[in-house]
C-alpha cells in the first residue's frame, strides 16, 4: 500500500506583528497555507491511506478559524475516499484531564467516514486491507507511552504489514531545543515493520524502516530553512519512505555576516544597509553583527534599515559586541514552556499545599502573553 503522511503543521500558531490585509497574523497564514497545499500533495500521490502525525494544532484549545481550517481540509479527504488516522501530538493534547480534545469534536464530526481519531491517550488499532495501523498517540507521562508502544508491540498482526505511527522525541535524534510536553523514548521501543513520527520538524529516517516525516512549514530558524518541507509517501511493499516537497512557502535566510570589528559607525551602518537591501522577497531574514562598538550599535539607524529591507517581510540584527568578557545564555521565549515543566516536575520544586496543575497552567498563560508581547514589540 502507499501511505502519505503529513508531520506538524501547527495550525495557529503567530509570531512576528506582520498582518493580512484580513487581519490575520501573516506566519499564521502562511502555516495554514503549507497545511493546505501539503493536505493537496499528499492527495495528489494517489495514496491508499494517508495520516496525520500529530499537532495539527499549536494548541489544545485552538481558535476557530484553526479548527474549521483543519475541519475543510478533512471534509476535502473524506471527498476523495481515502482512509485517514490522525493521532494528536504534544502540542495539542490538553495536560489538565476532563478538557477534552479538539480532535474528539472532529472524531465526532467524522465518525460516519473514514478518518480514525487516536487521541484519548490510548492505544488503537485499525485494520486495513493488508495493512494494521498500530496508533499511539501523544500521553502525558513517559511511562503511559511505554506501555502503549507495548501494547502496539504485542498486537502485531502475522499476515499483513504493521505501521506504527507515534509523536515522541527519539533520543537517538538530537533536538534542536526544548518543547512543551515532549515525551522521550529510545528507538528501540518502537517495535514495527514500519514507523512514521511526529514530532521532530525535519524529515529524518530514524534507523531502518523508522521516520520522522517533518513538518509541513518552517518554524525558526533552527528548523532548517534550507531544507523544504513536504509530505513523506511509504511503499509498504519494498519499505522505500520518500519525501515529496512542498514549494512557493516563505523563505527564511540568514544573510552574510557583518564583521563589524574596527569598524565605525558609519562604516558599520552602510555595511549593514547593504546586507539589508539583499533580503529576498517575502523573506524572514536574520543578520549577524560580529564584533561590533556598542557605541557604533546603539547609533545604528534602524529605521533605515527596515526600510533597505522592506521587500522582506522581518529583519532581525543580531549583534555581538566588542569587549564583552561574558555573555549571559539567555534561553529564547519558545523554550520557557517546556523549561518551566522541568521546574516544576523537579523533585527539589516543593509545591506543598498548592494546585500544580494550575500553577503549570498560569505559567504557561503568562508565557504565552509574553511571546505575544515580545513579538509585538
């Protein structure tokens, strides 16, 4: 059979304080864009079954318009006949018990057709012709995704092939940072004639026969925006995983680096209005500033840098400066969620007396405010 799978789309998620004419935070749109053009790839590859590897969704409790983007995106595979298992992720399974989950509205949505739902933290299987689809879905504890992967082990079927599809963070694969609600597992543990991942934004084979299909845009600059995004297809037959790329997406680009060393302020400004004006179309782009005067930075006139690189969409200047002995490793906003679990789920955290699933909650509200705030800005 030919399954296609799509990874983390992410539908939702905003940064930058860039708009559509609509309103529309414009990283957001562009997610939903990649989503939809990647939902149309896998299509078009004529699969027998096609899945979704998880966070869909940035969010446990999406916004509307991320739900109904997911919702018309279901309506169109259910259109074309073509069975579908989705399986939540990390992002978008709720940590606190009795919210519920965005993909058991849809589960109930679709319960008439095709598309499977494995997203109450438990094990399920669904049977194919000539493929066992064994789904496991994102838990809140390491050990409950133990004993999952267990029970996808022990339920492998003899006479067909046996895809497990599952969203852990693999430690064989090194992360490129931390996020929320991650659950590690050793490759080992999972045990199928074939695995599809989410989780891991870069499509990756794992070991043999195990892949991370990716995601279907490009989130931060860590996520290597020189390598596409895309969907993967899986030949059960002969086990060839091949990933197929999306294109036309928003190009993230890190431009020449300025080294700034002995330079003056004017030497340093027109260096940097050059790198500026070579920003490609649209682009996100980021610009390193090495070795630069304090002085001459804080003279720099970033007005006229944003407007040398208007073409772009952001510019970012990242500056290190001169005669600094020491630089403090600031963690960047995106990782404070998942740096604030660890706090929390240390054994020296002594949270006596107090609620710890509503302290994890506010913080990660107020964390959340703050990226918001930051992007602002």
């Amino acid at each position: 059979m030919k399954v296609a799978a799509l990874g983390d789309a992410h539908l939702g998620r905003s940064y930058l304080p860039f708009t559509t004419a609509d309103g529309v935070n414009q990283r957001e749109h562009d997610f939903e864009q990649s989503f939809a053009a990647a939902v149309d790839l896998a299509l078009a590859q004529q699969p027998d079954v096609l899945v979704w590897l998880g966070d869909i969704f940035d969010h446990p409790r999406p916004t509307y318009r991320s739900f109904r983007i997911a919702q018309r995106m279901l309506v169109k595979i259910r259109d074309h006949g073509v069975p579908t298992v989705v399986i939540s992720g990390n992002h978008d399974t709720p940590r606190l018990p009795g919210t519920g989950s965005p993909y058991t509205v849809l589960a109930d949505t679709f319960a008439d057709s095709a598309v499977h739902f494995a997203c109450r933290m438990a094990y399920e299987r669904v049977e194919l012709p000539g493929l066992v689809v064994h789904a496991v879905p994102q838990m809140l504890t390491v050990e409950a995704t133990l004993d999952a992967l267990e029970e996808a082990a022990n339920s492998r079927d003899a006479d067909r092939t046996n895809l497990l599809l599952t969203h852990p963070r693999i430690t064989q694969v090194e992360p490129r940072y931390a996020d929320i609600n991650e659950i590690e597992v050793d490759a080992g543990m999972l045990q199928s004639d074939l695995v599809l991942l989410g989780h891991y934004h870069f499509h990756t084979q794992v070991g043999r026969g195990i892949w991370y299909a990716g995601s279907t845009d490009t989130f931060t600059f860590a996520d290597d925006p020189d390598k596409p995004k895309g969907v993967v297809v899986l030949d059960t037959d002969t086990g060839e995983c091949t990933h197929v790329p999306l294109t036309g997406q928003r190009p993230l680009v890190t431009l020449d680096t300025v080294q700034a060393l002995g330079l003056s302020p004017a030497e340093v400004q027109d260096r940097v209005l050059q790198r500026a004006s070579t920003v490609p179309e649209g682009a996100v782009a980021r610009l390193y500033l090495d070795g630069v005067d304090p002085e001459a930075y804080r003279l720099l006139d970033l007005q006229a840098v944003r407007d040398a690189a208007a073409h772009g969409l952001h510019l970012k200047i990242e500056p290190s400066f001169v005669g600094v002995l020491a630089q403090a490793d600031l963690p960047e906003l995106e990782s404070m969620p998942a740096r604030w679990d660890a706090y929390l789920d240390s054994p020296g955290t002594d949270l006596t007396g107090y609620d710890r699933d509503r302290i994890r909650t506010l913080g990660h509200d107020y964390l959340a405010a703050a990226v918001e705030g930051a992007d602002e800005k």
